[in-house]
C-alpha cells in the first residue's frame, strides 16, 4: 500500500467502522445526513484519526526496554470505541438539533486532538502506546509536559468526554466517567511508578512541581512552554 494512499483507506475504514451502530438504529438517514451534529462527530474523529497517525508515523523508532500492562492500550481503545459506538447510536436515534452545547462539545474534542498531537510530537521517540521505558530514555519536561505530566491521557479524556456530549449521549458520558477516566488515571500512576524507578529523584522533582491531568494556570508556565510543533 502506498503512503499517499494510506490516509484515504484508513479514513474510510474510520467512517465505516464507526457507522456500525447505525445498523442497529432506528435512522431516518436523510435528516441524520443532514444533521450538522452528524458531520461535527464525522469531521472531529476523522481529524483524531488522520492527526494522530501521522504524528506516530513521523516518530521515530524506539526499542523498549521495560514494557508493564501490555493489554492496558487495548482496553483503553476498545472503551474509547464503545463510546463512540454508544454515542452515535443515541444520536442516530434521537437527532437532537445542534445547539452552543455543540460548539462547546466540539471545542473540548478539537482541544483533546492539539494535546495528543503535541504530546506525541514533543515526545517523539519515547512516545510509547504502552507503559515503559524506551532504550536511553530522557525524563521529558519542557513545551507541554511543563504544564502536565500526562498530556495524552489528558488529550483522549477531552476527546472522550466532549463527544458524548456532542452526541448528547447520557450513556456514553457515564461509560466515559465509570470506565476511561480510572483506566486513565491507573495508568498515569502507573507510568509515574516507572518514571520514578527510572529517573528517581529528577522525576520526583517534576511530580512535585507538575500535576498529572489539570495544568495549574500560571503565566510563568504558558512563558515556559514551548507550543511549536516541529
């Protein structure tokens, strides 16, 4: 398969995959095709898709060295895809018409897609989808990690909480809440143990200065950070 051609087959799986539900809906498909609700959540995912791989694509190869819960990636995405599925289901039932919840929803979801791009670009080669260590692993602490120490975790709980709401999935929303947000913070900490067994009192420091999830707005923060993606 061609690179150029790479993109386009993966999006139209992304479209199909996640119309799945759609044949378990009772759909009115004119008024759903034409719903602008509908083509926020097509438009907003299919960016997630398309952004993301090509910044894992652009990464370069690491070799991990220690790897814990290797299913745990897994988990996440098989979640991830029930709330969507969940998500678009509710919709496709219901067909609420857009409101400013829907430019609110869609703010959180864009935002979520910026944070996940920048963590995976500032990482670079030790952006690794499980928890570990890559082979001569550097603690990681300026641009965004200055202000969070799990900014992709931060990034997919933003996609995967503005969604539901995007849809107005009550159901999703809560799938969301009761099972992303533990598998999320699990395994924040459980990088921070490794972190820390790694870089021990270099990254102790930075737990004590960073938090995990919610930046603590403060200017000399924003004048530290560095937003450019290179």
């Amino acid at each position: 398969m061609r690179r150029s051609t790479a993109p386009f087959l993966g999006g139209a799986l992304h479209f199909v995959i996640l119309s799945l539900p759609l044949l378990l809906a009772d759909v009115q498909f004119t008024a759903y095709l034409t719903s602008p609700v509908t083509w926020a959540f097509y438009i907003l995912t299919g960016a997630f898709f398309m952004f993301e791989s090509n910044a894992s694509a652009c990464v370069e190869d690491a070799i991990s060295v220690c790897a814990k819960r290797m299913f745990l990636p897994y988990i996440v995405g098989v979640v991830m895809l029930l709330v969507f599925w969940i998500s678009i289901h509710h919709h496709a039932n219901t067909l609420r018409p857009g409101s400013t919840t829907t430019l609110v929803a869609g703010t959180l979801v864009a935002a979520g897609i910026w944070t996940r791009v920048v963590s995976i670009k500032t990482l670079n080669k030790f952006f690794l989808s499980h928890i570990g260590v890559a082979d001569n692993h550097k603690l990681i602490t300026t641009g965004i990690y200055s202000l969070v120490r799990h900014p992709s975790e931060a990034g997919l709980l933003l996609i995967c909480f503005g969604v539901p709401i995007l849809l107005s999935s009550s159901v999703g929303l809560s799938l969301t809440i009761l099972l992303l947000l533990p598998l999320s913070l699990y395994r924040a900490a459980l990088e921070d143990r490794v972190m820390l067994a790694e870089f021990s009192n270099e990254f102790s420091k930075y737990r004590s200065s960073v938090p995990a999830l919610l930046p603590r707005l403060r200017r000399n923060h924003f004048d530290k950070a560095n937003w450019a993606i290179r």
